[in-house]
C-alpha cells in the first residue's frame, strides 16, 4: 500500500511523538552531556531506531539498551563517516602540505567536491546498513551513491527536511548552549527518520536486493 507524502510535520514529530521517543530524546542528550563516548551511543541508537522504523517493528524507541551492542553500531557507523570522508580529507592534506604551488588549488577543488559528495551519500548508506544491517553500504561509496541516486526526488526532500531540521537544533545553543545537547539529538533522530521514510518505499534504490 502506498504510504502518504514525507512532511516536515511528520519527521519534526517522530522524536516527541510517544513516551518512549521523549524518553529517549531525554537519555540521549544526557549521554552527550555527560559522556565523551555520548555521541556513538546516539549513533548507534539512531541506527537501531532506524531499523525498526524499517520493519515496522513499534516501539521504535527503546533505550540504549543493550549498551555494548549500541556502542559498536555507533562504531561501526564512525568508521563509515571517516571511510567516505577519506578522499576529501587526503586532497586537503595535499592541498595543505604543496600551497601555494598551482597544483594546491586543484587538490582544494578535488576536497570540496568529494567532500559535499560524501556528504550527500550518507544518509543513504547509513540508512541501508541501519535496516538490513549490511556493512557494505558503509564502506563502498559506489553502492551508496547508487542509493542516493535511485532515492531521486524523495531522497533530495529528505535532505531539506535534515538541513531544516540542524538548523533549528542551533537554537539549543541560546542559554548558554546546554540545550544544544538535546536539540542536536532531536535533529538527528528527524534526520533518520526522514531518510527511512524517504527510502523504504524505493526497492529499487537498493542495488543489494534488485
């Protein structure tokens, strides 16, 4: 059965909508302020709530329990991030280490490009490992990029949804910017929740399944 439209209500929704997500919503930000390992175990938290968002699988939201199983997804997700940002992060250093040789400027152009592209296949690789807990989207950049193309329009709406939605986490920073640790969880939980939306209803943008 089709599914209605992804909104921006329904995304800016998901991480207050039940007990169990404002619980949640709570704990992580309480993870981040107090904890340095805080930002994995929301990237791992993040990823499970993704799945069963997946496989229609309520409650979404169930703490970050077990921790050590929530600790290594968020791991496994950090090692992604610094594999599709590899490439960006090697033509800065050379752009870095020749300035201000000709050849610089090139490599500068080389690391913004690549860059906003890993940026841009992300959400779906991150996605596609979240619900079929399939690390090769994580690290081969070239089924990831598969995924955001096929995503097409939805994938692109997705994205305006996330951008809005980190835009308005910065207004945790008033009052001494202790807010921001709550405000920056509730964005990202709207980020996984648009992307999922944005994809599960796009077989085709998976070149694993067909």
């Amino acid at each position: 059965m089709h599914r209605p439209q992804l909104t921006f209500s329904e995304c800016f929704r998901f991480p207050v909508a039940t007990p169990e997500a404002r619980r949640d919503l709570l704990l992580g930000g309480l993870w981040l302020f107090t904890s340095l390992p805080g930002w994995v175990m929301n990237m791992g938290h993040r990823l499970e709530t993704v799945y069963r968002v997946w496989h229609a699988e309520p409650p979404y939201f169930r703490g970050f329990t077990p921790a050590g199983f929530v600790f290594r997804r968020g791991l496994v997700a950090l090692a992604s991030i610094a594999v599709n940002l590899s490439p960006a992060t090697i033509f800065a250093l050379v752009a870095w280490r020749t300035w201000p040789s000709p050849g610089a400027d090139a490599a500068l152009a080389c690391a913004a490009v690549f860059f906003l592209l890993g940026i841009f296949i992300l959400p779906g690789c991150m996605t596609r490992n979240a619900a079929f807990r399939d690390a090769a989207y994580l690290f081969r950049p070239d089924l990831a990029l598969r995924v955001a193309m096929a995503g097409g329009r939805a994938y692109l709406k997705a994205w305006c949804i996330a951008a809005s939605a980190i835009a308005l986490s910065l207004l945790g920073l008033v009052a001494g910017g202790i807010g921001f640790f709550w405000t920056s969880v509730w964005a990202w939980s709207v980020v996984g929740y648009a992307f999922t939306r944005a994809l599960q209803d796009r077989p085709s943008s998976d070149p694993q399944l067909g």
